[in-house]
C-alpha cells in the first residue's frame, strides 16, 4: 500500500511545472524573445524596455487577456501569467495601438507540458 501511494504522490508532483523566465526586449517597433513558443503553465516574462518611449506588454488568448505595467524608456519589469496551450498574440497597447500597427506584435505558441520522468512507472 505504502509503495502504491508513494508511486501516487510522485505523479501527481510530476505535473506541477515550475515557471518558466522568458526573456523580452521592447524597442521601437518590435517585441524580440528568443522563441515564439513557450511550454503551459505560469510564465514570468522579463521585460526590458531597449526603446526611447514607453512601452507596455500585453498577452491575449485562450484564458488570458492582459497586459503589463507600463514600461518608460530604459526600465525593466517583470509580467507573470498562466497559459494554456493555444496560441497567443503579444503587443504593445500603446498609443491606441499605434505601437502595435507599426509592429509591436508576434504570435506566441503555448504547447501542452509534458510530465516529468519520475511519473513513468517503475519497474515490478
């Protein structure tokens, strides 16, 4: 019994990811990070404002529809969020979406996360 809980108690931690740092530049008129696509589960994007103007950091898809603080110029901040698998648009809001016309945008691709070795059965 006590082999059979101890099995239970590590698959069921197996899939409790921990958060994944992305991180993300903003100038004037792009988003860059170092891929599009990013694992589901709670993402903490590390936002560094590169340009001369403020900027602002917003995620829209399945779940989410938010934004960060807003950036001035030279400053950093960090943007916590939990995704689901789906694609997401990234942009800046700004300047009535001005920032996102001239191109402040991209396309994020949340992917299913996949559980940890230590969930695979073990040997009888």
């Amino acid at each position: 019994m006590k082999h059979i809980l101890a099995v239970a108690a590590l698959a069921a931690t197996a899939f409790v990811a921990k958060a994944q740092t992305v991180p993300v530049t903003l100038s004037e008129w792009k988003i860059e990070m170092p891929s599009d696509t990013v694992k589901a589960g709670t993402v903490i994007f590390r936002i560094k404002n590169a340009g001369r103007v403020t900027h602002d950091f917003y995620v829209k898809g399945p779940g989410a529809n938010k934004g960060s603080r807003e950036i001035s110029a030279g400053q950093e901040t960090r943007f916590t969020v939990t995704l689901r698998p789906g694609t997401y648009e990234i942009y800046c809001p700004l300047a009535e979406m001005t920032h996102k016309m001239a191109g402040m945008s991209m396309t994020l691709v949340v992917t299913a996360a996949t559980p940890a070795a230590a969930a695979k059965k073990p040997a009888p």
